[in-house]
C-alpha cells in the first residue's frame, strides 16, 4: 500500500481530490489531516469517512507533534491546506502567515525526518505570479505577489522549493488556476453568485467587472497533480490552467442566463483593494507530461451551477445558520454596495 497523506482534504480542491485519489487508485491509503476552519467541513467528505483505506485526523499542520509523525509516515504528501480567501486576507492577515507559511515549514521540517517519502506536492497558486497585463506566465516568470493571501503563498512556495533545494527533498510545486466545481465554500465568486442568485439577493460584482481569471475545473485539476506525482521532475514547478480565460462580468452573465435569473440581481460594489486584473498560465510544460484539460467550461460550468442547485442541504446552513458567515458577510459586503 502507498500512504498518502493530503493536507487541507476537508476543503474545496482538497476533499475533490481525496475522492479521486481513492476512487483512482486502490493502493492508496489516504489520511487527510485537517484543522476544519470555517472552510473545511467534514460533510465535504461525507461519502469517503467510512471507506476502510480513508483516515481523518481533526488536527493544525502546524502543530509538530500531530502533522509531524503523519509526514514522516507517508510515501506521498499533497499539501493542500491553508488560509484560501484573498478578501479575508485583507481583513486579516494573520492566520495566512501562520498556516501558509508556518504550517509549511513544520511539514518541510517533518519531510526531512520521513524515511520513504518520493513526493511532497506543495500546492501553490498562479496568483504568485501577481496580475499579468498580456501574455502568459511561464514557471520561470518572477513573483510578484500583491496581497497577503498571495504573497504567504509565494513564501510557502519558495520555502518548500528551498528544501529540495538545499536537502534533496522530492518536492514539486503546483502553481493552478482559479478551481471550480462542487464543495467549493460559497464565499468564493462562483458558489457565492450561484447560491445567491437561487436565493434571489444581490451578487456583488467587484469594480468594473471586466477582471479576468482563468477557470480550471477541479477535476482537471485532480487529474494533473495526479500525473505529476508520478512524471514529475522533483525542484521543478508546473503550471496548472484551464485555459478558459472569463471576465468577471460575463461569467456572472452566464451564471445567471443558466439559473434564469434577472441581470438586475447584479450589483456593482466597491472594488477589492490591489485586485489583480488578470492571470493567465502558461500550461506547455504539463501538457508536455500528457494533460490536457477534459471539462470544457460551459459543460463544467453548467454541471457546478447544477450542483449547487441540487444540494442546498450543503450550502444552505452555511449561509443561513452559521453566525461567523454572516459575520463576513456582512464586513465584507455590508458598506460596500
Ligand atoms: P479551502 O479554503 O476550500 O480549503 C482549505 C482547507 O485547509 C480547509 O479544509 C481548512 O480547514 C484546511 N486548513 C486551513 N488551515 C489549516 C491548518 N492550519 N491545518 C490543517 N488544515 C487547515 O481551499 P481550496 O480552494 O480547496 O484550496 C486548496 C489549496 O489550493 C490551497 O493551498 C490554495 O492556496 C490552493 N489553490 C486554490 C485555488 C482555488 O481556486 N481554489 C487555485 C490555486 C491554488
Ligand atoms: P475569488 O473567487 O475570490 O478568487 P480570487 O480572488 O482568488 O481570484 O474571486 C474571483 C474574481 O471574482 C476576482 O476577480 C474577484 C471577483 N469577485 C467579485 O467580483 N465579487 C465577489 O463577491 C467575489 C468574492 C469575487
């Protein structure tokens, strides 16, 4: 049995994979290890806690005595969690340095002690990159990270690289574009408008509108660190886009033409401070390894709109009955409108 064990597993992108990964390979035995913020829910793995090869661990990466001996057992880490949200790093950064970074390096330091550990995936993000005018960011590209939830990431990137580096770990960096996709906490813009729109309130679009990402599916996104754990070079970084570059304005069109909903319901709100306009990825160096995005994003568009539809028993009691959502929310949007 190979033993994997993915950081972060009860969030978004984290819970999508572990689903995947023990659905994909029946050697695997995955622990997920999570400290379950706000973000991370147990519900999000509701159909994996009981698979005999799937263990979950309540537990702060950046807490030795519990991260460090699960590192040190493992063949494979995919290190996942972290603070996630640019918005709440700009109400608060304290909690991205101590995870993103902190937490980061007491997995590294872990790392060094594991005796048969051959991958250590540090999830990073295209946003390092800061906002890219024209043309495509390439692995090599300098950081210009322009928030607080960038630039821990950017720390936590260099950092891990750094001990592959300096202590030959086996470690690969994953630089990915916005994910989407079902479980994805609904204070990100497409759950966020989505489940808004189907509650008939506002969806609060930022400045002009016209900023763009680059939306990866999460299953594509899955399929690539797959592949990387098993092609990858170790000290390289690999970018991961969908290459469906959207502004703001047109996704929120479309989410709404798909729910049948009124382009009223849009409200233009005081822009994020330091929003970057634009990211975009180079993708030729892990499509040279044989990935290429499967979802084309008006299917995985449509299926994500779907979802959200169809499982309000998930989204509902987050935003209706959790006092620390409305708290957010109403910081976040409350004097913005
Ligand atoms: P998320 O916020 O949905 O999930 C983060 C998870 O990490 C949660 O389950 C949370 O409980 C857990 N966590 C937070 N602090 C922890 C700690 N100290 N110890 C243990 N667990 C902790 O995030 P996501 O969108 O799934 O993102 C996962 C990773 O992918 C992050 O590293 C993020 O930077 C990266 N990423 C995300 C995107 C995206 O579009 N969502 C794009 C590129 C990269
Ligand atoms: P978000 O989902 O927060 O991801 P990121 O900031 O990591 O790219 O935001 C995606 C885009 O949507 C970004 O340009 C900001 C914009 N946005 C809004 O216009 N309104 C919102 O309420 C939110 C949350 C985001």
């Amino acid at each position: 049995m190979v033993n994997v064990l993915v950081t972060g597993g009860a969030g978004f992108i984290g819970s999508n994979f572990v689903r995947y990964a023990l659905g994909r390979h029946a050697d695997w035995r995955v622990t997920t290890l999570d400290k379950l913020t706000y973000a991370g829910r147990r519900e999000n793995l509701h159909d994996v806690m009981a698979d005999p090869r799937h263990t979950f661990v309540h537990g702060d990466i950046a807490d030795a005595p519990v991260s460090g001996p699960l590192v040190e057992q493992a063949n494979i880490v995919v290190h996942f969690a972290a603070e996630t949200h640019v918005d709440r790093s700009i109400q608060s950064a304290g909690e991205f340095i101590r995870t993103d970074v902190e937490g980061t390096f007491v997995l590294l330091e872990a790392a060094r002690r594991a005796k048969a550990l051959r991958r250590f995936v540090q999830i990073s993000t295209d946003e390092v990159y800061g906002s890219v005018a024209t043309g495509a960011s390439v692995e090599t590209d300098e950081l210009r990270p322009r928030n607080p939830y960038s630039a821990s990431k950017a720390g936590a990137d260099r950092l891990a690289y750094s001990y592959w580096a300096t202590y030959d770990l086996p470690v690969i960096v994953t630089r990915a574009s916005n994910n989407y996709g079902p479980y994805q906490f609904p204070e990100k813009v497409i759950p966020l408008f989505v489940t808004n729109a189907i509650e008939n309130i506002p969806v609060p679009l930022y400045g002009d509108g016209r900023n763009i990402r680059d939306w990866l599916h999460v299953d594509d996104h899955c399929r690539a660190i797959d592949l990387l754990i098993e092609r990858a070079t170790s000290g390289e970084v690999y970018n991961i886009g969908g290459g469906n570059e959207v502004m703001n304005i047109d996704l929120t069109h479309r989410i709404l033409e798909t729910l049948d909903k009124p382009r009223s319901l849009i409200t233009p709100v005081a822009d994020r401070p330091g929003h970057d306009r634009r990211y975009c990825l180079d993708t030729a160096k892990l499509r040279a390894l044989g990935w290429a995005p499967q979802v084309r994003f008006e299917d995985g568009l449509r299926d994500a709109v779907a979802w959200y539809s169809a499982n309000e028993w998930w989204w509902r009691p987050i935003k209706e009955k959790d006092p620390a959502f409305r708290a957010y929310y109403e910081a976040q949007y409350g004097r913005r409108g």
